[in-house]
C-alpha cells in the first residue's frame, strides 16, 4: 500500500512537468529507495500485527531472501558450522561469537551481528518492534528492580560456577550418560525434587503474586532440601528460578514489580542441584481464566512436549525430536522458537546434545543412560525476540505470548523415563 502511493505521487509530478528532465529520475530513485525501506517497515508491522506469520518460514518471499542472507553470513563470519548449529545459547563460546557476546558473559546471541545491506533492513525492523505492543489488553513487561543473590547455606554442594558466575564450558560433542546405579538414583532424586518445587510454585500462583515471591519461595524449599538452585549466579544470573510471563519466551528475572494478572500465563523454570545432580523442569501456569487462544498456546505447548517425549528411546535420532514438536506446532499455526534448545543435563548443568526444537538435521542418536531436556518454545505470533539489556529476559519482538515446558528426560533399555514428572499434575489429572 506504501509502495503504491509513493509510485503514484511521482507519476503525478512527471505528468505535469513541474521539474527539469532530470529531476524525475532523481526523484524517481529517491522513492524507490523509500518505498524499499517502507515495505520492510510494512513486512514488519504486518508481523507484529497481522494474524499471519506463526513462524519465520512463513513470511514473504522478501523475507525470506533477507533471512537467508543473514543465515549465509552468520555461516561465513568465522563460527563453524557446528558451533552455530549447537544452537546460540551454551554452544557458542568460540573465540567469534565470544567477541560477539552479549550480556554478562551469560548468553551469547550469535545472531546479533549482522553487517551491510541486511543490518540496515533489521535496523529498521528493530525500531518498529521497540515500541512495546498491547497483547490481550495487557500492559507490556517492563524491567523491574533486581534484588540482591539470595544466601545459600554452607554444608550445601554448590556447583563450580556459584561462586565465580562464570558460564561453564559448552561442548556440543560431550553427552551426559549415566552409567552407574549410584548416578542413576542421583538424577532420579534431582528430577523429583526439581518436581516439587514446580508443583510447590504452580499452588502458589495467582493474581497478585510476585514473581519475587516465587523466587523466595522457590530457594527456600530448594535449600531447605539440601539443594542449590541452580540458576543462582550461573553465568551471573541473579535470582534462584527462571520466571516468565506472557510474551518473556525464557529466563524472565524475578523482581517484586512482576505482579501475576488474571489471565497472563508464567513459565516457571526450575533447577535444582542435589548431591552433584542437576533436575530440570519448567511448565507454564495459567493464571485463572485464559483467553482460548492463550489455553490453546499452552496445551499445544504441553502436547508438543509430551509427542516429542514419546519417541524418544535407545536409537531415536535427535532430530526427531524437533520434527515431533514442528509438525504438531504447524498443525496448530503456531510458531517454534529455534533460538533455544534442549541440552543434555546431569553432573554439568548444560551439555551436548543440542535438542533444537524445529525441524532440523542434526545428527546424533539417543542411546541408554542418556540424561537430556526437552524444553520446547511455541508462539502465537514472531518466533523472533528481543533481548533485553539485562541480557537474559528473551522476549518475543511482537509481544504476543510464548508458552515453554521442560522435563528432564532418562533413556532406557525401553523407551524413556521422565525424571521430573509432577506428583500434583498426575493427581490432577487422576481426579478428572
Ligand atoms: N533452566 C534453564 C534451562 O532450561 C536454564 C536457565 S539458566 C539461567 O536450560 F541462568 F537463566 F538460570
Ligand atoms: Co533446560
Ligand atoms: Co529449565
């Protein structure tokens, strides 16, 4: 529609020869290149307001072109292959992306540095999304006031990074197996208790509460069994869970501002580290009545999650993983977020393999002992964020909400064990 009205304008300029010959073509340059840069503005709004796109392979053939671009380049300037395919969370801390990093040494977003003709474009784009949408009536997130790292008590087995909050080393290629009983009952008692911590925070939601809250309590229980929050100063995070709302895709900071409404949701991230074993769980809680495509949002999510852990056993290929969660999402119209992944977990917080959640052709095979996360992002809208300056609150760029679940997974002679599986939700659904 821009495009068409700037096109108009110069042909009624020409017509009435109100300039030398030369100026038309000038001006006709002149509002090519403005109607360019004011159809990526138009792609962009329509991205962030349209029904449309539900995820990014989805947008105009323009779109597309530009995203292959950036994909080409982010290809070519200095990460592997392989570092960029193990995802922009933990995988990239080559000496590139480490230049390239952003935050505290937190999160690395390979994706960030973009050069030339394509930075311009998303330049553009980005200011469109600085403007913070409404979504469902509801005010936007806004970043609150961080309090200081909570006390953990001596005696309890911290892991490496607490004192330090240095991000630990990431390799892709290095898996977690647990071989011995001993390790075994290890993970087993991480996922339980990380289990009840999230049903302890699910009971606790609800209009009113802080996300403040949910952190005390969340490190009260998870030290008074014996544990070390895990998220507490990993990478320099600040508080002792992952709290996020509505539009927050992941690592939402707990602060006192953060006040549940009626009708938002919140992924609660919970990890606990007992006895040298880390449990990881999330899952979005409804607060009250949800809209229905919100409801929607959140049992697809939860679906999407479960059908990924069902094909999983000894010899599933990785990848399978993601083409469950993708084909469930499309036939939902929902988007997949492919920023971050799934990791495997145990004595190391974060480790290979890389579990994307789209459709992707990674390589690698599940095999026994294997200790993993599945923790897959869905979207209403953009499954593009925008990183906070905290450099750990994600947000979707067009503000529409975004549901996560996680569940720390074991794979067995015959199939899978879910190492986190909630007591309260089973009695839930027992009672229905
Ligand atoms: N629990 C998150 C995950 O699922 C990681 C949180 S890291 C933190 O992998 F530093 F943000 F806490
Ligand atoms: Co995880
Ligand atoms: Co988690």
């Amino acid at each position: 529609m821009v495009l068409m009205t700037v096109a108009r304008d110069v042909t009624v300029m020409m017509s009435r020869r109100v300039m030398p010959p030369v100026r038309p073509i000038a001006v006709a340059v002149i509002a090519v290149v403005i109607a360019v840069v004011a159809a990526r503005v138009h792609v962009a709004r329509g991205h962030r307001d349209a029904k449309a796109p539900k995820s990014d392979a989805r947008i105009t053939s323009r779109r597309i072109r530009v995203l292959m671009f950036t994909t080409a380049m982010k290809r070519t300037t200095a990460m592997s292959s392989r570092a960029y395919h193990a995802s922009t969370r933990y995988a990239a801390r080559t000496p590139a992306a480490m230049r390239r990093g952003r935050g505290r040494g937190g999160v690395v977003d390979v994706r960030a540095k973009k050069k030339g003709f394509a930075e311009f474009l998303n330049v553009s784009i980005d200011r469109e999304r600085a403007r913070a949408s409404w979504y469902n009536d509801r005010e936007p997130l806004k970043p609150g006031v961080v309090s200081p790292m909570r006390a953990v008590p001596a005696g309890i087995l911290r892991p490496p990074y607490a004192d330090s909050g240095h991000l630990p080393e990431y390799d892709d290629r290095k898996v977690q197996v647990q071989t011995t009983a001993e390790d075994i009952e290890g993970m087993r008692a991480a996922g339980a208790l990380a289990a009840r911590v999230l049903d302890m925070a699910e009971q606790m939601c609800a209009p009113g509460v802080s996300t403040e809250d949910i952190d005390k309590a969340v490190h009260e229980m998870t030290v008074e069994a014996g544990a070390y929050p895990s998220p507490l100063n990993y990478g320099g995070f600040p508080k002792s869970v992952c709290t996020s709302l509505n539009e927050c895709i992941c690592h939402g900071i707990p602060t006192v501002e953060t006040v549940l409404q009626e009708g938002d949701i919140i992924n609660v991230d919970v990890t606990v580290y007992l006895n040298g074993y880390h449990g990881d769980t999330s899952r979005t809680i409804m607060i009250g009545t949800v809209t229905d495509e919100v409801r929607h949002l959140v049992e697809t999510t939860e679906k999407a999650l479960q059908a990924a852990i069902d094909v999983c056993k000894p010899g599933t290929a990785v990848r399978k993983i993601g083409a469950t969660i993708h084909g469930i999402a499309d036939a939902a119209n929902l988007g997949v977020v492919d920023k971050f992944v799934g990791h495997g977990v145990g004595k190391e917080f974060h480790s290979g393999p890389t579990v994307r959640h789209h459709r992707n052709n990674d390589p690698g095979t599940l095999r026994v002992g294997q200790t993993f996360t599945i923790e897959p992002m869905l979207t209403i809208g953009t499954t593009r964020d925008k990183m906070w300056k905290d450099g750990w609150t994600s947000c979707t760029a067009d503000g529409k909400w975004t549901a996560q679940c996680e569940h720390t997974l074991l794979i067995t002679e015959d199939g899978v064990d879910i190492l986190t599986a909630s007591p309260y939700r089973a009695s839930l659904s027992a009672n229905k």
